[in-house]
C-alpha cells in the first residue's frame, strides 16, 4: 500500500465545500459539497471522521437568513459525505470539539425561544445528544475543553464576561470579565491559562484600546495581563509546543467595515513574549496547527486563502486558495493524519 502524506482540510463559506490539501506537497487533492454557510471542522481519529457545523442559512453572525442546524459527517479519507445529522431544537453550531477521551463530541449553540445559549454533547459513537449545559449568555461562539474534560471556557459575543462551566455537573461555575464581548479562546496544554480575544468584532468603528488576547489563570478565573494588538483578533491557536498564536485583522485605507480588511497578522507568542509578527492573508478567522507544533494554518474569509507558516524558521512557506477565485469564504480548518500502510 503506498504511503499517504497527512491533509489539511479547509471551509470555504462561499463554496459551500471543505477542501482537501496534502500537508507536505500542498497539492489540491479535491472536495466535498456540504449545505450553505459550513462554519468549522473537527476531526475524530478515533472513528476516522471529519465534522462540520453548518451555522446559518445564508450569511454570517452579523447578517443572516436564520440559523441552520445541522452537522455535517465526512470521512476524510474517500472525500465524501456520509451523514447529515439534524440538530433540532438546537440553532446555529459552531464551536466544535470531541472530549479528551473521545467520547463526547461539543457542540456550541446559539439561544432559541426562552432558551440560554449552550454547549451540546452527542455521543461520539451514535451522534445522539446527551447533554445540554447552558453558559448563561445568548451566543456563545467559539470553546475550549480544559485538557481534563472536567470544565468548558465559552466566548461570548454578547455578553461582557467568558463563561467556564463544569460540563459533568452542568453548573455554570464562574463568569470572567470580557468587556465588549469575546472571539476566539484557546486553552493551554497544561490547563493553566485559557486565552479569549476580544472585544468582539463589530465593524464599522474604531478597535477599541484593550484589544488582543486577555490571558485568564484557571486556578483563579482572574485575567493577568493582555497580549496587545493594535486591531480586533478573531482566532486564537495554542501549539503542542505552547506556542500562543493570534490572527489580528487589519483594515485598508479609508475603511474598517466587514469585507475592507488587509492583509491580517499573525502574532506567535511563546509565554507571554512575542517571538514574531507574519503577514497573512486578509480578515484571519481560524487558526490550526500539526501535531508536532511545526506548522501552523491561518484560514482568512475575506481573501479566502490558507497561510502556511513554518513555526520554528518564523516564516510563511505558502499560502493556499480555496474556494472560488475572488469569493471570500476560507473558515474553519482541521488537520488529518495519515493512515499507517498495511504490512
């Protein structure tokens, strides 16, 4: 059996598709049709699936036709969809993460009727739900899963504080100030320090003073400094090297509104001190890593494209279209392991 290199799996928004990319020789390698508005990717490795929440029946969080509610099951392998899972009552999946153990697959969800917004589980295996675990705000985004299992971190675009929830109990156990909302969160590899982007993006003005990456300590839920940027961040990453990267977007002249962004950047942080600063593609919206902490993706919906960096040479090696030529559209991003040859 020959030997297949690892692939990057990508969103395009405006596709609507996920495409597939070799993660050594960046080749095309194809791509899969899925419902409009697909959001982000999850990759199971356990069951060899690739998941993809379909948030919005046409446009995005500040400008939509409604709120989907379906996930998207792909295997990654043959490039093809083999199930469309509808999430009802539940409205507009986004965040998507599967449980330090593999057995639960985290969904977030906006609010529907008198509802609070939550986190979602299904069961790996059967993709049935089994749990709701409201955060006490209306549209929580993006997620993190202590590396544990035993607590979520949820950015609010609504609400002024990060909510962290004990996701085996249901109890929603702290709210962290946020001011302006939140975007992107990540957690690192030890569990210490959980990073929210914020305020929230909402075009049209001037970043407020205090944007970047607030840095919150687990131990205390308190935020202990800021990681600055002079625009709004969207996406925050942690590496397996604990490395902290951060997609800042980046207006052009004479405009801030959604859609006359520049070229963003991507700020690489290893502790708390800022090693590099890479010019990336425009409005950077989702950012993923290899295994090895090597590489990082940075996904950006205005131009489209896939920055590849090379994380230890501080250096862009490629940028990747996706999607159709002039249509924005590039989002949520997966890596996928090769599957080891037979004897």
């Amino acid at each position: 059996m020959t030997e297949m290199n690892d692939v990057l799996a990508v969103v395009s928004q405006s596709g609507p598709t996920v495409t597939f990319f070799d993660a050594v020789t960046y080749e095309r390698l194809g791509e899969v049709a899925v419902p409009r508005e697909p959001h982000e990717l999850c990759f199971d490795a356990a069951r060899r699936r690739l998941y993809c929440t379909i948030t919005y029946r046409s446009g995005y969080y500040h400008a939509n036709t409604g709120r989907a509610r379906e996930l998207v099951v792909i295997d990654p392998d043959e490039r093809r969809v083999v199930d469309i899972v509808d999430l009802a009552p539940e409205w507009a999946p986004h965040g998507v993460a599967l449980d330090p153990a593999g057995e639960l697959l985290w969904l977030s969800v906006e609010a529907y009727g008198s509802e609070e917004g939550a986190l979602v589980a299904l069961d790996a295996q059967s993709l049935k739900p089994v749990r709701r675990v409201p955060v006490g705000a209306p549209g929580p985004h993006w997620f993190v899963l202590t590396p544990d299992g035993r607590r979520a971190y949820t950015a609010n675009k609504e609400a002024p504080f990060v909510s962290v929830v004990d996701v085996r109990s249901g109890a929603l156990v702290d709210r962290v100030e946020a001011p302006g909302g939140s975007e992107g969160i990540a957690v690192s590899g030890d569990g210490r320090y959980v990073y929210a982007a914020g305020p929230k993006g909402t075009f049209g003005g001037e970043p407020a003073a205090d944007a970047g990456v607030r840095v919150i300590d687990t131990s205390t839920g308190a935020v202990v400094r800021t990681l600055p940027a002079e625009g709004l961040v969207f996406p925050v990453h942690t590496t397996s090297t604990g490395l902290v990267l951060a997609g800042e977007l980046r207006v052009t002249a004479g405009g801030s509104a959604l859609g006359a962004q520049g070229p963003g950047l991507l700020h690489v942080y290893d502790g708390f001190e800022e090693r590099a600063r890479l010019e990336v593609g425009a409005f950077p919206l989702t950012i993923t890593s290899s295994p090895d902490g090597r590489y990082g993706y940075v996904a950006a919906v205005t131009s489209s494209t896939v920055t590849v960096v090379d994380l230890e040479a501080r250096a862009v090696v490629t940028m990747l279209e996706v999607g159709r030529p002039g249509e924005p559209g590039a989002h949520g991003l997966a890596y996928v392991p090769s599957v080891c040859p037979s004897a």
